[in-house]
C-alpha cells in the first residue's frame, strides 16, 4: 500500500518517463507495482476491452509488468478545439470546456479518482503517481485533481523534477517550491534534474545553493538519450506520436534500457526508502 509521487515544474518536464523507469525499476525489485494518473490531457490513448485511458498510463503499466486497466488513469481529457472530451473510468462521460469542467472537476470526479487510487493501493505493493503540468498553479488551486489533491490525501512522498533542456530550471524548481503550501511544501522529498548534457560537475554548485534555499536535496540528474519509446506527453508529441500496437514488444526492452539509465542516475536507495 506504499506509494510515491511524481511531480514537475512545467508539462513536459519528464513525468511521465521518470514514471515509466521508476514501475519497471521496482517490478524488478520484485514489487507488485501500478501507475496511476487522476487526470491526463491527451489525444495520444490506449483502448482496452471496453475502456479507453491515456497511452501513458498503458505504457507505464508495460513498465510495471502490471495489468492495463481504467483505474490507472480514471480521467481522460482530449482536446478537440477549445472543449475537450471528457473519459471517466475509460468511458465517454460528455464534451465540456474549461468552466464546465471544473465546476464538477472535485465533486464528481474526484471521488471516483480516489476510489480508483484505493482499489490500486489494495492490490498492488506500491503505486507510482504521476502528477500533470505543475503544482504550483494558483489558479487552479481548489479546482485542481492531480498532483497536490491526490498527495495529500495519502501523506504521499513526492519528488519534483524540472527539464533542464529548456532553461530556468533552477528557479523552476525554486518557484514551485515557494507557491506551494507549506503543508504540500513538506511532502516534497527530493529533486530531479532532467534532459541534461554535458558534465554534471558544473550544476553541484548550484545543487549545494539550491538545497539552502529550499532545503530539499537533488536526487540525481537524468541525462538527455533517445529512446524508442513512443511520446509520452502532448507537448512533445509528434502528429500521431511514435506507433505502438499496444503489445509489449521492443517497447519492453527500450523500457528496460530506460530503467537502467535512471536508476544509475538517481539515487535509488533513497528514493526505495521512500516507499517503506
């Protein structure tokens, strides 16, 4: 019934893959593992026998070596020029613009979300959470059902990761921070640095700064590789993305290759002490 949570400064910033590595790094641990993400914006989906969620989460749960199911991700929103239609348990709930949405977003949608989060806990030894776009939005705050809706209700550890790749990513991190609760502040227990090339020895000083400031410590940096896993993310995404027939495949061993790549990067003694 553990569980961990992954968060980041911006969409994009590499939640989703630092998802995928961390369910197939503890699968191999021998853990029984799923993903879940409450809500997900994405055209890029996974039909299964009677449902339909996010791609991601399907890939993810490749990564888990764990069964595809709605529960992973309860809410689905595709886009469809300004409206987005909305999925709830995998099925067709209606098409709604922003205000509409989140008039029902905490009422009627997150209930059903936090019973999909439960069902998961119950059978699995830990559920990697993936958070969407940032927590530190404040307009959002109240209406929102991912990333600091879902920690707090389960006291779960999170750990924040920004793209490096796009600049900023030291003030991201120190933005965030300051926006959030102090409450949500402290569940943050680590930082993650991704997309970078080049020596990582010029980003210690900052590193050192940054753990001053914020007083959390950086878990490790995630160096930039090319991957043959499809896009993860609508931000990245080509038109139609990477094509994946939904079996494992060769995706199964590019996840492998990931998972390696992260857990070399990371420090993963402290971040499997998060979920004990």
């Amino acid at each position: 019934m553990s569980s961990i949570m992954v968060q980041g400064t911006s969409s994009g910033a590499g939640k989703s893959v630092l998802v995928t590595a961390l369910c197939r790094i503890f699968s191999d641990m021998g853990l029984s593992v799923a993903p879940f993400k409450s809500q997900n914006m994405s055209n890029l989906s996974y039909t299964g026998d009677g449902f339909e969620i996010s791609r991601a989460q399907a890939i993810q749960a490749v990564a888990a070596r764990a069964e595809i199911t709605p529960d992973m991700n309860p809410v689905l929103l595709k886009p469809r020029g300004g409206k987005s239609t909305v999925y709830l348990g995998g099925r067709r709930r209606g098409v709604m613009d922003a205000a509409e949405y989140y008039r029902i977003a905490r009422r009627e949608l997150l209930p059903p979300a936090l019973s999909s989060l439960a069902r998961l806990r119950r059978e699995h030894d830990v559920v990697v959470i993936e958070g969407a776009g940032s927590p530190a939005e404040i307009n959002l705050r109240g209406r929102d059902i991912t990333n600091m809706a879902i920690a707090s209700r389960i006291a779960s550890p999170v750990i924040l990761i920004t793209d490096i790749e796009r600049g900023g990513s030291f003030a991201a991190l120190v933005g965030t921070l300051s926006l959030l609760e102090e409450r949500h502040r402290e569940l943050v227990r680590g930082l993650v640095f991704n997309k970078f090339r080049g020596d990582e020895g010029i980003l210690r000083p900052g590193f050192a700064r940054l753990r001053r400031i914020t007083g959390k410590r950086v878990l490790g940096v995630i160096p930039k590789a090319k991957l043959g896993i499809p896009e993860e993310d609508s931000l990245d995404a080509s038109p139609g993305g990477t094509p994946w027939d939904g079996r494992p495949g060769t995706l199964d061993r590019e996840i492998g290759k990931l998972a390696s790549l992260v857990e070399k990067s990371l420090d993963m003694r402290a971040i499997g002490g998060m979920i004990k």
